[in-house]
C-alpha cells in the first residue's frame, strides 16, 4: 500500500482509513476486514498512538465509558503502542459541585475504569478519571495495560480559571508524576509551571530521559489562549528535546467550549494537529515524527500575533465563531435532551443570526421562527422575516399580537390607575407599552414549547444590547437559551456577511436585513414618527462596541476612554461633549443592567473576556461606583 510514497501522503491517506473506520464505528458497524489489514500493515508494532479528541457527557460514565472502549478495542485492533484520551474523559468535565453531593459517581467512576482496564492487551490507554484516596479526590490518569491498571498519575497543580472550581474538592498531588513504558505523562495546568513555581513536574519527570511527553487536558476555549497553549507546547518539545503529545477534549458543557485542537509536536515544530470544534481520532507516530496537521479556522494564527487593538473588521474571527457556536448549540440541545427551537423572527439582525446557526445546528425542519407583528411592525420587517424563513427552509408562522395588546393594555390601565391612588408618583412615561411587546411575544414562544416536545425558545439578546440594558426581561431575554449573547453587535454585521459567503447555500440572508438599522419596533420616535431606531435610544454600535473592546481587553477606565482616539472619531467629526455624553450613557446604563445579566438565559462564552456569570461577576448592588474616579478636593469637600 505505501512503498515509494511520500510519507506525508501516506499518513494522509492512513488518517482516512482511520476516519473511514470511526464512522463505521459509529454507525455501530463491523469494520471490514480489508480496511483493518490495510491500517494494520502501517501501524502494527510501529510505535503509533491514537489520540482520542471526544466529548462527553458529565456524570454520563456509561456513555463515555462505552464511547472509551470502542476506542481502546480500535488501538488494540489497529496493532496501536497507546491510546490517549483527555482530562476527566471518563465523568466529563467540569464536575463542579457533583463530587460532594453525588459521591456515587464516584464510586461508579472506579468500577468503570477497572473495567476498562480489563480490555487491554497490548495498548496502552490512558484515561482520566476521578480516583479516591484516602479520603480525597484526585483528578487523575488511569494507566490501563495488560488487563490491569498498572498505575495512576495525579494532577498536581491547580487550575487558575473560572472554567472550573477543581480547588473545592480536588486534592492535588505534590509527587513529581509517573513515566510508564517510557511515556512522562501530566494533567491539563501541570505542563504550564513556570520557572517561578516552587514545583515543576516536567523538570522532575525529565530527569528519568522519557521517550515521549503526554498531556491530556480539558483546556476550555477562548480568543488568544488556544494558540497560546499550543505555542507553549511547542516550546517544551524543544526545551525537553523530547516529542510532545496533546491531548485535548472537544466539546461544550453550557456555557464552556472545548476546542480540541489536540497535537503533536516536536523539537518545537508541530507535526500532527487533530481538526478544531470536532471529535476525531487521530493517529500520530511521535518516534518518526509522522502526522497529519488539519487546517485551523481561517484568521486563526493572527489572533495572538498582533498587538491588541479594536477593528470592526473582524474577518480573522468569524470561521472560527461559526464553528464554535454551531458546536455549543448543538452541545447543548443533544446533552440536555432537546431536538426543536421556537424563536421570534422579527426580521432583525439578532433573530436572523439565530435562526441561521440552529438551521446549521439542529437541522431547518426542527427550528420554528414566528412573525409577531403588533401595529408598530413595519410590512419590511414582516416581509424580511417570512423571506429568510423560505430561504434556510425553516418552519415560519405568523400570530399577530395586536389583540394581546389591547387585552393587557386594558387590564393594566384599571390596575395602574387603581395603584395610583395609593402610590401617587407614577412616571408620565413609562416603558410598559414597550414591555408588553416584548412579552407577549415570550408568551407565545413559550407556549408552543410548551405545547411540543423536546422544544425550547431562544433569547436572541447579543452582548451590546445586555451591557446597555437594552433588553427585555421576560421578553426578548426570555428563552431556555440564548447563542449569541457573548457577541457584539457590529460583529453580528460581520458575521452575517460572512454566513452568506461561506455556508454551503450562499446568500439566505436578505441583503435588507444587513443594511437595516437595528431597533426593536416597540415605540414610536416622536422626531421622525417612525419606529425607534436603537441607535436613536442609545449611541451609535460602532462606538458602542469599542467602548465594551476597550474595557474588556484593555481594562480602560472612562478618562481613558475619553481622551482615547475612537475608530468612530477618526471617521465621524463628533465633539468631546458628544462623546462625554455616550460615556455617560454607558456607565449610567451598565450600572444597571447587572440584575439582567444576572438572569439571562444560558449562553456560550466566545470571546476572550465575557459578562457571562461563569467568567465575570459583579454584584447587582455594586451599582454606586463612580467610574469617573473622585478627586481630592471632592473628597476634602465630601467629608469636611
């Protein structure tokens, strides 16, 4: 099969084979003899390993440990010197607070593991699990060979990240690590001490000369770090002078995304990488430096390699955003049992985005978008909905909710004017009329979830409107998920373009949709006597989502802010009074948007920096900070 090809050719051609087999696998067919020889005259006592990159379920140890031993009996097949799999493959990751309430699954956890290990002959596989120790836990790596477990690594350092909160009832092991058959294996952060740490296990480990360096982890996803743990691998393969293999988990567990990515690398040049967002297995030979390197998402290698500064144009993100939201949507209905999404199609960037990605994600027949126009849609809203509909080939209706309206409106007005006489400073204006848009709507998708099985409805809030507070509780909020909460606005624009170019049908989205001015068509403007514009409400997205770039990746304050030049500024003559009133708008409004960050929907991190609870918390009452800063005069004034 392979004498007088190039090597690179080959191994191509065996990683199809491999990926040949792992469908029929799946697909829960034997795996024909002819392409069994054909792998095994390859990989039989060659050294090779296969590198499991899986998702799995947490606290689902019969489905990871059956998806683990499909594995193991494939290496063992294919004549394979190893089989690796991630961080906590076994009870997934991250198990949060399930190791104090649920101990079972720990207990389980064991029985699972030793029965793994009975599957082993000649491979060896190593796979992460929970041991108990002497009354603790321990995030650890089974050693499985030869029918046993042979031995057991234990994670030594740490976690530093809000991915997790290992440090609650995770022991940590201060040995030095184990080498097995030569391999010098470590767990997840154990590969990241620094020269300044008081403990470093690859150092200790170096110095029984191993043949091969494993990590198995369970590195979750964020822009910038996922090619910054690649690029520190690389390093120690050529500070050790040793072959390195990587081992990461995919996958998304609510809000956390595991990207992959798992590798080879050697004297500090990458040898072998496995795809981005996606299970594989992916076989590697470290001895002879022999794999295959998938390509990473368009733009990838330029998100750390340039100095941090915001642009709107953000084409160097957005494969890898597509990818990594298709991944959590589809994540997050399949682990949590669903199959069917309702959602508001209001004609509007935020919906249609949606609308897209669970078309992409779940399938167009599962996905419902309902037109709900009151009297103050537009016929081009209506229209634009019910044309994006036609084109994905989703499930479109329309319920006008005009009737609703009136109904609520009426009962409100007796009880409003009832209260008043007890609260006598009611508002002249209020946002009610606004709100029982917004929640009406909710109603309706909540209805039709109720009324079919395996459904949710999806908020479809974007990360703009959540730091302005632009957004209705129980309304536009509302949902049992909400994909694009972690994105801005301007970066939607983007991605929307993007979408049209590059899904395989080009061009769903209407061209109307993306030159349309985002506003929620709940209230009249009284300036123009049309629908309000939201950029009327609040400032205009552009200078809007530099303002959350420049926090979140800067950590600038408002002084900074204003005496900063804006990409806005350099293409709009705008006065310092005109900025220092949207600064002002900002704070006012973030300071009390926190309660409705604090109840939105479930959403997947995407970004590097996120308001999304699992990675940044600020507490509702916190309300009363002075982000301008004080001076001393004010201060001597304040307390004289």
């Amino acid at each position: 099969m392979i004498h007088g090809k190039d090597r690179e050719i080959i191994m191509k051609e065996l990683q199809e084979l491999i990926e040949y087999a792992d469908n029929t696998l799946k697909n829960g067919e034997d795996l024909p003899s002819e392409i069994k020889n054909s792998i095994l005259n390859c990989t039989k006592n060659n050294g090779f390993a296969g590198i499991a990159q899986i998702n799995t379920k947490i606290g689902d140890l019969e489905y990871n440990a059956k998806k683990i031993a499909k594995y193991i009996k494939f290496a063992e097949n294919i004549g394979l010197e190893s089989v690796i799999f991630p961080e906590l493959a076994l009870t997934g990751f991250p198990l949060e607070d399930i190791l104090q309430r649920y101990k079972v699954v720990v207990e389980d956890n064991v029985k699972w593991i030793e029965g793994l290990a009975k599957l082993t002959h000649n491979t060896i596989a190593l796979v992460g699990f929970i041991e108990p120790y002497e009354g603790k836990y321990y995030n650890s790596i089974g050693i499985l060979h030869k029918g046993k477990i042979q031995g057991i690594v234990r994670k030594s350092i740490c976690p530093q990240n809000p991915a997790s909160n290992d440090y609650k009832y995770q022991e940590f092991s201060k040995n030095r690590g184990t080498v097995y058959n030569g391999y010098a294996i470590t767990i997840g952060e154990d590969i990241f001490a620094d020269n300044n740490s008081d403990y470093r296990p690859l150092d200790e480990l170096s110095k029984e000369n191993p043949k091969l360096y494993i990590n198995c982890s369970a590195f979750y996803s964020k822009t910038n770090r996922e090619l910054l743990k690649n690029n520190t691998i690389a390093e120690l393969s050529k500070k050790y002078n040793t072959p390195f293999i990587y081992v990461n988990q995919i996958g998304a567990n609510d809000n956390i995304l595991f990207e992959g990515l798992s590798s080879l690398y050697s004297d500090g040049n990458l040898i072998s990488r496995a795809k981005y967002a996606e299970e594989q297995f992916l076989l590697v030979n470290p001895y002879k430096n022999e794999g295959v390197i998938y390509p990473l998402p368009q733009g990838f290698e330029k998100e750390i390699a340039d100095k941090p500064e915001f642009s709107l144009d953000y084409k160097n993100e957005l494969e890898r955003t597509y990818k990594a939201l298709i991944l959590g949507i589809k994540d997050y209905f399949g682990k949590c049992g669903f199959k069917r999404a309702v959602l508001g199609l209001s004609g509007g960037l935020d919906s249609t985005i949606c609308a897209v990605l669970l078309a992409d994600a779940i399938g167009k027949e599962n996905v419902i978008g309902i037109s709900m126009p009151s009297h103050i849609t537009s016929k081009e809203s209506k229209s634009d909905a019910e044309q994006l509909a036609n084109n994905l080939g989703i499930n479109f209706f329309e319920a006008p909710i005009r009737s609703i309206i009136d109904t609520t409106s009426e009962t409100f007005s007796n009880l409003f004017n009832q209260a008043q006489t007890k609260w006598t400073d009611r508002y002249k204006k209020s946002f009610t009329p606004d709100n029982i848009q917004a929640r009406s709507r909710a109603m309706i998708l909540w209805g039709v979830s109720n009324e079919f099985p395996s459904c949710i409805p999806i908020a479809t809030s974007d990360k703009s409107e959540a730091y302005m507070g632009y957004a209705t509780i129980n309304g536009d909020m509302s949902g049992g998920f909400a994909p694009i909460a972690d994105i801005t606005k301007t970066k939607l624009f983007a991605l929307a373009r993007w979408l049209n170019k590059n899904r395989k049908e080009k061009n769903v989205i209407p061209e109307s949709i993306i030159l349309k001015r985002p506003g929620a068509e709940l209230a009249i403007n009284p300036k123009t006597g049309k629908a309000l514009i939201a950029e009327d409400a609040l400032m205009p997205y552009d200078f809007l989502d530099e303002i959350i770039w420049r926090i979140e990746n800067l950590n600038q304050e408002y002084n900074e802010l204003l005496n900063t030049e804006f990409v806005y500024e350099k293409n709009n003559n705008i006065s310092r009074e005109q900025k220092i009133e949207w600064l002002d708008k900002f704070y006012n409004r973030m300071s009390k948007a926190f309660y409705k960050w604090s109840i939105s929907a479930p959403s997947l991190m995407i970004e590097e920096h996120s308001i999304n609870s699992r990675d940044y918390n600020q507490l509702i009452t916190s309300c009363g900070i002075n982000y301008k800063g004080t001076t001393n005069e004010h201060i001597i004034k304040s307390l004289s």
